[in-house]
C-alpha cells in the first residue's frame, strides 16, 4: 500500500470548494485507495445507518437518505481526507429526545421536525464556522464529554432493549422513563426475536473481534435477513422491517413554524456542537497521522451544510463518525473521493436492493447498535479523573447522573456550567505564594514549598497566581492589608506580578487603593515583572504612572528589593537578604 | 471631639454577640459620641424610612418598623462599629419590582409578601454568612454596580414623579412603563402639590448644599406639614399620608405559600447580595478610617439577623445605608449602641409622634427619595470605563441599559453574565508571547514589545500568560504545532510555564499530547519554571515524571536553553544565545 497522502491544494476556486484543491494531484494510484476505502465504508455504513435512523426514531431508509447528498456535500466542501459523514448514535439519540412527545404520534410530522431539527443544526454549524465561532466546542471539557458519552451510550443500549426482547411499548426517552417501560413490558418478551437477538451479537462481537476485516453488520444483516426470509420470521411474531421503499430521497423544505424552531433550537445548538467534536476530534487524529492537515472552521462549514442538505433531503442530523472514519482512514482513503464512492453506493442501495431488507428483523438493527455504543462507556475515566482533579471527576459524575437521570441536553449543559463554575470559582481564588530567594541564586521560590530559603522580615515577597479582577480583587488586597497589619517591621510588599496574567479596571482600582492603604500602615508596594497587557490597562486606568514615578515598579524580585531596601537599583551585588528560611521550612 | 475609637473584645460571649464585646471596653465619654450619632441618625431616618417604605410600595408607617426591631437586631450582632441599618433606596426599589402584580391590588397580602420577602433576604443572607460565601458579592464587579445604581436610581426617581405632581395613575414598574403612565396621566397634574414639591426639592437641596449640618428632611417635613395642617392642604387636592397608626409593631409570622417563596426566590437573591454589598463597602471604608475592623461574613449573618426581624415586624427588607452610615460615622459613632439609640427615637416616634404626620404632603416623602437618589447616577463613569476596558465599559452600558428597560433584576443578571462571559472567553484566548534574551542578563521579554532582545532559530521560548485547562488547551497546543510546523531548523521549544497559574486534566492530557507531536516535528518540548500547583496536577495526571526523567524541566529559561543546546545545565556561562533580534524589532 502507497503510504504518500496528497495535500491540498487551497488556492483558486479549492478556497470555496476543497474537492478541486484535492483533484488537482489526483491520479489513477490515489482513485485505487480511495475506490477501496469507500466500498468498505459503504458495506459498513447501510446496516448501521439504518439502524442509527430507527434509533432516532425514523423509519429505516432515511438512514440510507442521511448518508447520500450529504456525503456529497461533504466530499465538496470537507477539508479533511478520510472523515466519513453520516449518521451516528449520539446525535441519533439526540434527535430522538428533541423530538420526543413533539409529534402526537403522527410519523409524517415526526419526519418533518427531523429534516427540520437538520435545518437548524446545518445553520447553526454554518454560521459558527463563518464567526469562526468552532472554539466554542472547547467549553465541553473532556470529562464532561466522558460522562455524556458513556451516559447517553447506557441510554441508547437501554433503548434498544425494547427491540431486542421484541416488546410491546411505547416511546420511552430518559433511562428511568425506559427502565419503567421495559418492566412494564417484560411479559410480552417474545421468544424467537430473543434468540435472533443473542445470535446477532455473538456474531457481531465474535467477527469484531476475530475478523476485523470482516463486513461483520453486513455478514449478520445477511445471513440473518436469509434466515428470516426462509423461515418467515415475520409470521412467527418477529417484527421485520417489511416494505422498505425504493428510490433517491427529493429534496422538499420541511413546513417550518416559528413554534417548532423555537422548541427545537436548544436541542439544534447542543446537536451542532456535539455533532461538530465528535468529526473535528477524529478528522484532527486522522489528519496528523497522514500529515494532512483540517480547518476547524471549514470542516464546521461542511458538516453544516451536509447537515442542511439532511434537512433537505428527508433526512436526520449526521455528523463525521469515530468508528467509520477510522475504518476509512485504515481502508486507505486518501481524499473525499472515497466519501463520493460511499455515497454512490448507498444511492445504488437505496435505488435497487431496499427489496432484500424486507426480511431483516428489527433485532438486527438493535444489536447492531448496541455492540456500537458499548464500547463508548468509559469505566475507568471517572475512577482516573477524580483522582487528578477531584473537581474534574465531579464534573464527569455530574454529566453523567443528569444526563442518564434527566436527559441529554440538560446533562451537557449541567456539565459545561459545572465546569465552568469551577472555573471561575477557582480563578476568584488565585493560589498565592509567599517568596524566599535561593541560596546563592536570583531565584525567588514558595518558601511553602522548598526548604532553606532565604527571606527578609523587613520584605515580603508574594506571587499571585492568576488575572486580577473583579472576583477576587478586593480579596487578595485585603490579604495583603492583613498581612502588613499583623507583621511588625515590615516595610515593604513586593508583588511578583509575573503570574498576573489580566487585569481589568475593578483589578487596577484595589490595586491603587492597595498602595494607598498599605502606605498608611507605612509599607511601601513595589511591583515586580509586569505583563505586558496588565501594565497596558494600569496605564489606562492611571495607575501605572504615579507608581512608576514613585519608582515602585521593577523589572524583576532582586531589583525591586534593592530598591526597597534604598540600595541603587542597578548594583544588585549589595544585596543582602538575610536568614529566617528555617523557621518555615516545610518537610 | 475624642479621636480614639474602641476595638471590639471578641473572645467570650462576644464572639455569638458582639455588642458584649464592645461593652467591656464601654464609658461614659464613648457614650456620649455614641448618643449624638444616633439621635442624629434618627433625626435623618424618621422622614427617610417613610418615604422609603412608599418607594417600597408599602404604608410610611412600615418604614419606621423597619428602623426598630432590625436596628436593635443589627446592633446585638454587628462586628462595624458605625454602619446604620434601615430602609434604603436601592433595595426599596428592588422589593417594589420583585412585589409588583403579586398582591392583585390587596394591601394586606402586599404587606404579608413584603414580609415574607425579608424572612427569604434575611435566610439566605445567614445562610451565606454561615457558609462564609460573603465572597460571592465580588461577582458583581464595578462597572455592573455602577450601570446598575445609575439605571435604579433614575427608575426610582421617576417612579416619584406621580406623587411629585400629583398624578392620578396605577402602579408602574420599569422606567419604560412608568413613562407610558406618566405620559397618559399627565393632564391630572395638581398644581399645588406641584408647588410642594418644587419648594421641597428647592429647600432639601439649598439644605444639604449650605447648611450640611442641618436635619434638612426633617426640618422640611416639620415646616411643610406645619403649613399643610394651617391651610388644610388635604381639603385642596394634595395627598396627604392622614391617619399614620401610633404604636410598635408586634411579632407575626406571614403566611407562608410554597408558590409565593418560589415566585420571590430570584429576587431575595439580588436584594440579598446588593443589600449586603452596599452594607459592607461602607462598614470597611468607616472600619478603615476608625482603624477598627469589620468581620465580612459575620456582617452578612447580622444584616440577614435584621432581615429577618424585619419579616417577623411586618416590615421590609433593609441593608447598611450609605449616606446615614456616613453621617453616624462623622457624627461621632464609636460602637452600634449608637444604632440602639437610633432604634430607641424611632420607636418613640412611632408611639407617639405618628398624628404629627397626619398633614404630611405624600409629594415631600417622593422629593426627599428624588434628592437622595439622584446623587447616585454615575455621569462620568461609563466613558471612563470605555476607556480604560471596552469589554468593563460594554458590562457597565448592559447593565444600565437591562435595568432601566428590562428591570432590576434581569439588569444585575445580564451584568453579571456578561462580565463572567467575558472573563471566561478571555481566559479561553490566552495572552501568549515569545520571549528573547535582553542583551547581558538572564532576563527574557517580549520580542514584540521590547526592541533588540536576543533571540536564536534553532530554540524558541514561548510564555503563556493563564491557566491550561479545557477552554483553552486545544488551542494553545494548535499553536505550538504551528510553530514547529513553519520553522525549519526549529530544535526545541522552550515553555516559559512561570504564568501558568492552574492546569486541569485537559491541560495536562494536551501538554502529553503536544510533547508527543512535537516529537514528530523532531521538536523537543522543555519546561520552564514550573509552578508548585501544576507540577502537583501533571504529578498525578501520570505527564510530570516521564517529562522529567527525560530531563525537560527546568528551574528557569537560561537553563532549559542550556539544556536544549546540549550544554550541561550547571554551565550557565557557556550559554551562546545567538543574535536575530533586529528583524523581530517594534517601534
């Protein structure tokens, strides 16, 4: 297998459409693995996008319709090489709690809000990508997306039950909702759908694990489909997908009411997002394995508007897939050629053979899904994460309880706001360090921390760890009031402003008034390494000249205390800090 | 007048009640300065707690319960030695938003509501105090407070203006509605409560401007109903407050409903916080100036203490006032027996002064709150602001803009928001520099700010000026990349880490990562002044070890390019940083 991945080329019309940038190094060598790539794709993603679609609560062949514009679209405008488009479980799961309980059981409008919902997420998407807004998925930190995950990944599991056992129950959306359900519901368990389920995940686990180059959903989707058809399983009680229609989907915009785009868009904007992190996180992977290389705000844009061709095209939002991106990359898919094979592919499907899929059992699907999603739940991230950071670990707990207790959209936003908070509530109170020099050094270090350094009862030298503003300002002025209150002797606080790394005018006024109040204690404040930007806004503020004049600012913590100590600036060498390190040295 | 001010005993009893520990040290010359302030104050307060109790909505006798009971509370428990508690304009005005279109026109539920609104103010105030979450006031930065105070100060000002002319109109809330109802009642004016209310403003303004020292709202309400009782001003149209009922409040608990503490939770949470912040600036500016000192999170247990004896008094909420503090201050207040004297005038008035108020015109109390609260509009401040931050100067016009439009409640929030929004989107862009050598030191700077540092192809030192965390640590590793992407003959990058102020697990999972990438680009990564906490975090995050036994950590950057360069670490001398600075030079 060649191993040279072609870059691409941006110039020229390729700034709008990618695709050209990519053909215009293409060749017969490249077309191979790219040819190769898509037919394995495809073989993988006609079961599962049947699957995802029944999961989102759509009827099976929107699954193949979510995965042919679309991938066209993206082929078109997609900056990376071997992300494969399409429908995936989560925002499946997603789509199927947006819309539930939204449709009073009518499929045709249940459809309507899909294409709608995809509406919404492909201009959401567009539009952040044009802001150059992609940065805003960062605010979904990695254990929060870990909780999410494994999470939503029990709840789909859970949701497949129903399918699996060949229950008789109606839509149940949240893990507590399901569970009722399904207990409810055990009675009408039926027998022959159980064992069709149990030999299709034995067999979709077994060739996943033995013969990973196997198309194993398709083996199973096969041979079970022959099975069911020879045996009529549909007339035994096994519920089958029966008529699948034949043909391309054609395009029709969705009625659209205001109501509806506003009970929508909280669920559009958690979907555009997650959608967006699930496709740039494996495109970046993939890309720097090929030493290709993605534009994050491009690649929103053309999972975007895939996601408005979706909206146009009968479908349900899609979004670039782990599991089938890897596939791709490993099949060699060298350039969105491989995405266009797919997707000629799946339209030849959904033209010709949707007649082969009557026979398939609805259990297939659901196993099909179940053996995907499993894999996504995280055991041992929580047990890690909480002890690196315990607030880390709650913020995965958190995400994790809500979103399986409460929902999808509320476990996101409980866990970006909870890790948010923690943020904030962290910065409000900087780590401050108290400074003591290295023996026979320059060096200042946190006399909390290292043993035997020197210090000054006449100075104090503290580092603040963090901006200075607005919500902790005035507590780190009064700390250092207290601390010129409670010393005697002390003549002077040299603030070691190197780890200040903002400031705002809230910041810049306690500064000011920090000097003024420390003068009536006659302990003079000098500044020492001043950042850039801070110095920019005391200046502003008028703060920084009447310090500086006063010669209270420095560029470094020796400088400044020869300063206070009235000794020349520039001669260093008479410093003369002395002891008291011992009495605060830690073991 | 004796300058020494006592210190607060707070060992004993003292530390549940701190009046004790002010009393061990009591005389009777402290007593004297301590009887002055407080008449003083009463003299101030009587007229203003009525007109504040009608900007509240509520009956003016309602205004001097609120000035009994919660003052003797306020002094049992206060740690400042010179704060008065009562009624106040802001939080008056806050309690008549959080009321409006609650009581459906009943007076006696609209009391009962008031009531319970103080019993929820003076439970979370407590329970704040106890959890010592006093700090959260810091939330609300400046530049909020002020947009805020200016927006609510015009609102209440305009609220006036119905009883300043005499206008026969229904309650309106938000200034846009009071506006309207103005607008639509104006031909109701009444030419003599007109002429009251231009001589009331005249004489309070002529007073407080060339006779400071004068009870000036005291000795125009006196006159003014003086005149008013002679000429029958209640017979010609002008509205008088008539029967006051004479007599002290007694205890009663406000019938309780689920619903109404849900509907007024949001609101007891503003005026909660406001209601203490504006107490505990005042208390420390005055403990500051006396040399005494304020206990933060002991202050917000005794204001919510006097909340709740407000709610249990038929009262409304009320906080530390700023102008009477400052007048009790400059009076001569040395402890809070000042506030029980206060206490003890107010409920003699309210025994037996209350039929002196039968003739009072209704428009003096509005022009007493109009003269009071127009003082509080800060003209300069916005521009200001503006000019020294944008994003503090937008925070400030949000907040005026929200709370004069929208209302007080929603105005703080959408400040808050924002000025958080703000914060967090700055820390997820953080300030990033690459540093050179200034020429004969050890000393790294800015090459985009200080001309001719010394800098070196091969090794590029790059400062990071925030914590790493989710927000931001894709980013910054995207960066980086690029770096070592577009430079050929780049060898090492040096990470100046000294204003990495706090680090998280997705903090330290990208520095792992971006070691390993760099690697690829042949790139060695080198850590430099690391600080104590975030070593801890890559410690148990499993990164700090393995980059440390590679021996890319260094105490400082001289080193770490010593060690980048092959040189031994301890060889500081033979350190040959090359020239290259020139091309990098700013104006």
């Amino acid at each position: 297998m060649n191993s040279t991945y072609p870059t691409q080329d941006r110039s020229g019309l390729a700034r709008v459409v990618p695709l050209v940038g990519w053909l215009r190094h293409y060749d017969r060598k490249i077309f191979r693995h790219d040819l190769v790539a898509g037919l394995t794709v495809a073989v993988m993603l006609v079961p599962q996008s049947m699957a995802y679609a029944t999961l989102a609560g759509m009827p099976p062949v929107t699954g193949l319709y979510a995965s042919i514009v679309p991938l066209v679209v993206y082929a078109l405008l997609g900056t990376s090489g071997s992300l494969a488009v399409g429908p995936v479980a989560i925002t499946a799961l997603m789509t199927s709690a947006a819309l539930a309980g939204r449709a009073d059981g009518d499929p045709a409008r249940y459809a309507a809000l899909a294409a709608l919902l995809a509406l919404l997420v492909g201009g959401i998407q567009v539009l952040l990508g044009v802001l150059r807004l992609g940065v805003l998925v960062n605010f979904m930190s990695h254990p929060v997306l870990s909780g999410f995950t494994s999470a939503a990944a029990i709840v789909i599991a859970a949701s497949q039950v129903k399918d699996l056992f060949g229950l008789n129950m109606g839509r149940a959306e949240t893990f507590p909702e399901i569970v009722a359900a399904l207990w409810g519901a055990a009675t009408t368990a039926h027998g022959l759908t159980i064992i069709v389920s149990l030999v299709s995940v034995a067999a979709l686990v077994l060739l996943r694990r033995y013969a990973p180059r196997l198309p194993g959903a398709l083996l199973v989707v096969a041979g079970i489909t022959a099975v069911s058809a020879a045996f009529s399983f549909g007339d035994r009680g096994v519920k089958i997908l029966s008529n699948v229609p034949a043909g391309l989907p054609v395009p029709a915009l969705p009625t659209l009411s205001g109501q509806d785009v506003q009970a929508l868009l909280p669920a559009a904007i958690a979907i555009a997002l997650v959608a967006y992190l699930e496709g740039i996180a494996v495109a970046k992977t993939l890309a720097a394995k090929s030493r290709q290389q993605v534009g994050p705000d491009r690649e929103l844009v053309a999972v975007g508007a895939a996601n408005l061709s979706a909206g146009l095209f009968q479908a349900f939002p899609v979004a670039g897939g782990l599991s089938r991106s890897a596939v791709n990359f490993s099949a060699g898919a060298r350039t969105p050629v491989a995405t266009l094979v797919t997707a000629a592919m799946v339209a030849l499907t959904a033209l010709l053979l949707t007649p082969a899929f009557h026979h398939l059992p609805r259990a297939v699907l659901a196993a099909i899904v179940v053996v995907a999603v499993l894999g996504l739940v995280d055991r041992k991230g929580a047990a890690t994460t909480w002890r690196v950071r315990r607030t880390d670990g709650l913020a995965l707990a958190l995400t994790f309880l809500v979103t399986l207790l409460v929902g999808v959209e509320p476990g996101l936003a409980a866990g970006v706001a909870f890790s948010l908070g923690v943020f904030v509530w962290r910065s409000a109170r900087p780590h401050t360090a108290e400074l003591g020099r290295v023996p026979d050094t320059d060096r200042y270090r946190n006399v909390q921390r290292f043993p035997g350094l020197l210090t000054d009862p006449r100075f104090a030298v503290v580092r603040v760890d963090g901006p200075l503003y607005f919500a902790n300002a005035q507590r780190l002025s009064d700390q250092l009031l207290t601390m010129a209150g409670q010393r005697t002797g002390l003549a002077a606080i040299v603030l070691d402003a190197s780890a200040i790394t903002d400031i705002d005018t809230d910041g810049a006024t306690a500064l000011a008034e920090l000097r003024e109040r420390l003068a009536g204690h006659d302990v003079v404040l000098h500044l020492a390494t001043v950042r850039g930007p801070v110095r920019d806004l005391l200046d502003r503020a008028g703060v920084w000249r009447s310090v500086r004049d006063a010669g209270h600012v420095h560029p470094d913590i020796p400088t400044a205390l020869a300063a206070a100590e009235g000794t020349p600036a520039g001669d260093r060498t008479t410093l003369a800090v002395v002891g008291g390190g011992a009495d605060r040295e830690v073991q």
